[in-house]
C-alpha cells in the first residue's frame, strides 16, 4: 500500500514539473513576434496612446523598424533635353487651379446622371495613356504657372522641341496655372504622334492688347498627324469679357477699369481650342470652360476621337458652341457633358461618318446639324449617329436647320435613345431657319432625307415636333418610331401641337402625342435627287 502512495504520488510530481515544463516554452514562443488576440486590455492601452507612429508596426512585428524604401528626387533635366520621367512635383506654394465658374462666379452647372437607352451609365474616367518618348515640361522651359506671367514663349519652345521629337510628350504640370496668348501648334513639319498632357491650368488673356484687332482662335493644332490632348487639367477661355458690354451712358458705374477693357475688347470672339487639317486627333479627360464663343472646334479633320470631356459656360453665354464640326469626317464623341450658350454639338457643311453616344446636354440649345446653305451655299451632311444622350431645360433637343436659298443635302440621320426632360421643342426640321428679324423668301432649299427618329423620349415645354419643310424640296423618308413627348406646364410658356409643312415619311408606332401632321409615304412626282447627284 505504501509502495502505491509512492507510486502514485511520483506520478502526480511529474506531471506537475511537465505542465510548468509546457508554460515555459508556451511563454518563450511568444517572444516579440506572437500577435494576441485583441481584448479590452490592449484595446484600452491603445486609447491611453499606445497605438501612435509605428504602433501598426509594434502589432505585427514588436519593436522592429519600420522599413520605407529609399526616396530618390528625379534628375533634374536640362531644358530642352526631353527627359523620360515625369516632371517634379510643383512648389506646395504654387497657385491652386480653379474650379470652372460661370459669368457670374458661382459654380458651373452639372448636367444630370443620364438614364436614356438603356440606362447606362458613363464610367469613370479611363486611366491616361502615360507620356510618351521624351517629356518636354513647359516649366522647364521657363514657364512660371503663376497666373500673371505670360507663358505664351515657354509653350511654343516646348512644341517647337516635341516637334523635332516626334512620338513625345508636351508636359503641362498640375497646381499651376498657365497665362498664354494666342498660339498656334503647327505642322505640317512636325514629326507624328504628339502628346499633350494637360494636368494643369491654361488661362486666357483678358486684356484687349492681347487680341489685337481679333482672332478666331485662341489655342490652335494644325495640319498635324496624330496628336492628342488629355489629362486632368483645364483650359479656361475667361470669355466674360466678350459676353456682357457695358453701358456707356451709365455714369453711376465706377468700375471704370473693368468697363474700358469691355469697350476695347474686338468684336471678333476666338474659339477656345481649334484643330485644323489634321488626321487622328484625340481629346478626352480635360475641361474647357467659358470660352468667349465656340469651346472645341474641328475643322477638316479626319479620325477624330472625344471622350470624357467637361464643357461648361453660363446659359447667357451667347453662341458659345460646346463642339463644332466642319468639312470633317469619321468623328466619335462620347462621355461627355456639355453645359454652355449655344448648341452642345453643331454639325457644319462637309461632315459625314459622325457618331455621337453618351452624352449629356444642359443648357443649351441641344445638338443641332446646320445651319446649312447660308448666303446661297452648298452644303452636304450624312451618315450621322446621335444615340443614348440625355438633354435637360435646353432650347432644343435634335435640331436640322437649313436657310432658305441654299443647295445641297442632310441624308442618313438616325436619332436613338433620346432622353428629354423640360425642353422647348425636342425634335425640329427647319428649312425656314433665320437668326434675323426678317429674311427674304427664296425658293431653293438644302435637301433633308432619310431621318430617323426611335425612342425620343421625355418631357417638353412649348412644342413636341416642328417639321417645317421647303414647298420646293420636301422632307423625304422620315420615320418615328417610340416617340413619347409629354407637357410640362411652365409660366410664360404657352404649349403648342405637333407642326408640319410638306413633311413626309412613316409613322412605325403610335406617337405621344399623335402626329397626324405627317404625310404619310412620298413627295408627289417622288422625283428626289441623290447623295452623289446633289453633293
């Protein structure tokens, strides 16, 4: 019996010496690299301050150092070298950009979330292509980006180096902003595929010396082959001074200063950025705000993209165009919001190949293709796409404006996915087009074939359809189909019905409201004239 109390008793102390044996090595495995898990205790010495700098540091790895990879400062390039690497970052003291205002100096208006087609949504804004080649920094060429400074020699220096280049890189940095004057990036000598990184801000002049008698232009690219603009960056047109003129007779305005720069200010109004003769153009991510008249011009183009675009001027802004197109073909714009005086998209003589998607409109006066054949001109349009938009309290919604007295021929139009709400008149041919008080009747008329209208949608204000069609050329070969236009009562506006003249074509569904004003089939005689006899 004693032998078993012995025994047993043995026993019991080596299982005790193996437990505390099993603590001790429990404890030294925790060491400094053991994570417990959280409690209220750590929880509380986090609050008492434990958990500062390096505390994330202290949680995963004890008391190690935390390991940062060497910072190395960019070389410094010379100017003129064409460096490969981004330019240094600006001085924190360097002038922020401006957000875009309108003439009144509250904030440019957005345009709403579109929901037409079928309710896509515009994604986010795509990741710019990185500069390419040699990087020409305009700061490196002595622009200073303080907004007073005219920085007009630095920007033509660093084209004039891009230029001999080819496939390179014209850098404009963000958190400056650029004063420059009337300039002109041309070709037709310089090497292809330019890039133009636009981060920060180019501001325009506003004294009337710098405009000398008046220019059409402000930032101009000609006869080039394969340039683009894109980037963050704005190109601000500063165009109040063009928009509202002071009344001489009032002597109880002091702003004597401000005043005489309007009355010095040329009656010729520069577009904003215009691109000329030139083949494969792009421009997408940057804003172009409250240009003196047109903000985005291309004339004579060829291959010419636009997407993510911001284009914004006040409602009271007169004829300031957001894209105007002439003589060019194969253009796609998409993405795109457009605020401003004028037509959100115009499209001129010469144009053919134009597909528009995507984009939203308002204010304005819509996206309109015309005016056509003034002063007795010829002018040829067709092959045009305009789907998936949203316009919101424009003047207009999709528009063909002819003037009386021209020749030529609109063919092959095709409106889809047209989203409307509170505006004048969504859909309008007009061959009477005049922006005078009175103009002289004539016979002859641009020719308007073949329009499609599928899914205009939404709300009006004063008219849903205004078909007004030459006695001489009828309209031919218009359709509708899911046309559904409802009133909204506004004050001062008096709401009117479907209106047509010599307007012909087919009715695919019922319309909201009917249009009964549509004559059904052909023009009496059916003797039209084509594409190719007429342009």
């Amino acid at each position: 019996m004693k032998l078993r109390v012995k025994g047993l008793g043995l026993l019991l102390l080596l299982v005790l010496l193996a437990l505390c044996s099993t603590i001790d090595v429990c404890d030294a495995r925790r060491g400094k690299h053991w994570r417990p898990r959280s409690s209220p205790s750590s929880s509380l010495l986090r609050k008492k301050g434990k958990g500062k700098k390096g505390s994330s540091n202290r949680q995963h790895g004890g008391n190690w150092p935390s390991l940062k990879p060497p910072v190395s400062a960019p070389p410094s390039p010379g100017a003129g070298k064409g460096y490969q690497s981004p330019s240094p970052s600006p001085s924190p003291n360097a002038p922020v950009s401006p957000s875009p205002v309108n003439g009144s100096g509250h904030a440019s208006p957005k345009p709403p979330t579109p929901s037409c087609g079928k309710g896509n949504q515009p994604p986010s804004r795509p990741t710019p292509t990185p500069p390419q080649g040699a990087v020409f920094n305009v700061v490196d060429f002595g622009a200073k980006g303080d907004g007073i400074s005219d920085d007009t020699k630095a920007f033509e220096a660093a084209w004039a180096a891009a230029c001999k280049k080819g496939a390179s890189t014209v850098f404009v940095p963000s958190q400056l902003e650029f004063l420059v004057g009337p300039i002109s990036f041309s070709g037709p000598y310089c090497k292809p595929n330019i890039l133009f990184q636009l981060e920060g801000t180019i501001i325009a002049p506003t004294s009337a010396k710098a405009w000398g008698s008046g220019l059409l232009q402000w930032i101009e690219f000609t006869k080039l082959n394969g340039i683009s603009i894109q980037g963050n960056g704005i190109i601000n047109g500063r165009g109040q001074q063009w928009w509202t003129y002071s009344d001489t007779d009032d002597n109880e305005d002091d702003d004597t200063q401000y005043d005489v720069e309007f009355e010095r200010m040329p009656q010729v109004k520069p577009t904003a950025l215009r691109f000329y003769g030139s083949f494969n153009v792009v421009v997408s991510g940057i804003t172009i705000v409250n240009s003196s008249q047109c903000h985005l011009k291309f004339d004579s183009c060829q291959g010419v993209m636009v997407h993510d675009l911001t284009i914004s001027s006040p409602e009271n802004s007169l004829n300031t165009d957001g894209i105007h197109l002439q003589n060019s073909k194969d253009v796609s714009i998409h993405h795109t919001n457009m605020a401003c005086g004028d037509d959100c998209i115009s499209i001129q003589t010469g144009c053919s190949d134009i597909n528009i998607h995507n984009v939203n409109c308002g204010p304005g006066h819509g996206i309109s293709i015309g005016g056509l054949g003034r002063d007795n001109t010829k002018a040829c349009v067709s092959n045009v796409t305009v789907r998936d938009v949203n316009m919101f309290r424009t003047m207009n919604g999709v528009r063909i404006k002819t003037w009386q007295g021209g020749l030529g021929l609109v063919q092959d139009v095709r409106f889809s996915n047209i989203q409307v709400s509170e505006v004048q008149t969504p859909i309008i041919i007009d061959q009477f087009y005049c922006d005078k008080r009175t103009c002289s009747n004539q016979t002859s008329a641009v020719a308007v074939s073949g329009v499609q209208y599928e899914n205009i949608r939404g709300t009006f204000t004063i008219k849903p359809v205004h078909f007004a069609c030459s006695d001489s050329s009828p309209c031919s070969g218009i359709t509708l189909t899911g046309v559904q236009l409802r009133p909204v009562q506004i004050p001062h506006y008096r709401l009117n019905d479907p209106f047509c003249w010599q307007a012909f074509g087919e009715l695919y569904t019922p319309t909201i409201p009917p249009i009964a004003c549509l004559h059904l089939g052909k023009p009496a005689g059916n003797n039209l004239q084509s594409y190719h006899d007429l342009c």
